[in-house]
C-alpha cells in the first residue's frame, strides 16, 4: 500500500493495542504515530486549552519498527489535531486515521465518552477516513490478530476516494463466529450502569466519589452495535458528527 495512516489512541504511547497495529501496518503502509503520553481514556472530544503541551519523539516506535511517532501531553484529539495542523503541514497529511486498539469496548453510549473515537473524530473532521478500533476487555483475540484482521480489512474499501468519507466505529467481539472476521454494520445501542459512583468518606472528613458500576444495556436489539458483537460479529457503525435534531427543526420551521 502507498497510502499513509496515522495511529493514534488513549491509551497512551505504550500501549499494546497501539503497537499491534504498528507491527500490522508498517510492511506495507507508511505509519505515523500521534498517541497521549499518558493514559487518557474517557476524555471524548476534549482540547487541552491555554496550556503549554509537551511533545517528545518516541525513539522506541523509530528504533523498533522505523515509524516516525510522537508522545503528546495531552487528550487523544489534540494527538491528532496537533499532528495535522502543526507538525505534518500540507504536504505530509495521512489517508487514514486509525484510533485504538482500544483495550475494551466502545458500544452504544458510551461512544459519546470514548477517547478512542475522539481522536477519529478528529480526523473525520479534517476530512480523512478515520477508524475507531476496540477489542472487548475479555476478548480470546489477541491485540496482533485484531490489527491484522483490520489491516485485512481496511483493504477491502477504497481509501482512495474522497467523495465521502469513512468515519467508523468498529468494534471486535470476545471470539469470532465461525473462527473468522466478519463484519455487520449495526446502529449505536443505549448502555447506562447501575451504581455508577462508589463514595468514600476519608478518615480527615473528605468526600470522594469513584465510577465504577455494573453494565445495564436498555436497547441491544439485533440491529445494535452490542448485539453484533455478542454474536460473535465485528459491529462496524457508521457516525456522523452533525447533532441537529433534523425531526424537531423540520417541525418548527412547518
């Protein structure tokens, strides 16, 4: 392939789900790493604003695999954003962004917390075909046969064409159905916890609260993101990041 993608994630430079797909797509693309020095899950779209972010070349990803790679002090979007707009220029912009592989699922509602689709959502943004990539926490799958079954898959579309944009999120299941990738295109389920926050009461009279919490899935029909990957499919849902509530504007423009 002589296209080029940038990786990014929010798990953060030293994460295994990051160099599975820098060990999958360095042969035969060119990869360019963007990725949180520090963990970063949970921070969506989030900018870091008004402070200064560090940014140190990854000699490990260089030495390793030949890959030019950057640590960022800061959210996943900025990883990307800054690569884009202050580091790669003009001439160096990347086909494809890939985020993840994201070390547990990023399903239903909890797409809208996800730092692994935020940094895709960057690039989707910037009109690149943008992937956001998870493997369930307690998949049998590992990390490396995930990026190469994305790789794979990733060469079935044309990343070439520029009428519209992909901008997917493409989860993986605890074990393949029938032992092999296939992929089903599902809509985004609705997911809440229950006991989301534990309190604790320090012993200097301070109040904290953790989240924590049990999954409680309220729509898991067979259309759904979550029920694609529980029968064993790769979900792949298509996004879009327009939020106008098109019903209700036709309404009230009657």
């Amino acid at each position: 392939m002589s296209l080029t993608v940038l990786l990014s994630n929010d798990d953060g430079i030293r994460a295994e789900g990051l160099e599975a797909l820098v060990k999958a797509f360095a042969p035969d693309w060119h990869v360019v790493v963007s990725a949180p020095m520090h963990q970063q899950s949970g921070m969506a779209h989030a900018l870091t604003v008004g402070k200064p972010m560090e940014i140190v070349e990854d000699n490990y990803m260089k030495e390793t695999y030949g890959v030019e790679a950057y640590a960022i002090d800061g959210t996943p979007t900025d990883c990307v954003k800054i690569y884009l707009e202050a580091i790669a220029g003009e001439t160096r912009q990347p086909d494809v962004v890939i985020s993840g592989i994201n070390h547990g699922a990023n399903l239903a509602t909890d797409i809208l917390y996800s730092g692994t689709v935020g940094a895709a959502m960057e690039g989707y943004l910037h009109d690149i075909h943008s992937f956001a990539v998870s493997l369930d926490i307690d998949s049998e799958l590992s990390y490396d046969e995930t990026a190469e079954a994305l790789e794979a898959y990733l060469r079935t579309l044309d990343l070439t064409q520029r009428e519209k944009r992909y901008f997917y999120n493409m989860n993986f299941p605890r074990r393949f159905r029938g032992g092999r990738a296939q992929y089903v295109f599902s809509r985004q389920g609705k997911r809440d916890y229950i006991n989301a926050f534990t309190r604790e009461t320090r012993a200097d009279g301070r109040t904290f609260y953790m989240m924590s919490g049990e999954i409680y899935d309220r729509d898991k029909g067979e259309a759904t993101d979550i029920y694609a990957t529980e029968a064993g499919f790769v979900s792949v849902t298509p996004l879009i990041t327009d939020l106008s509530d098109y019903p209700h504007l036709d309404e009230k423009l009657r």
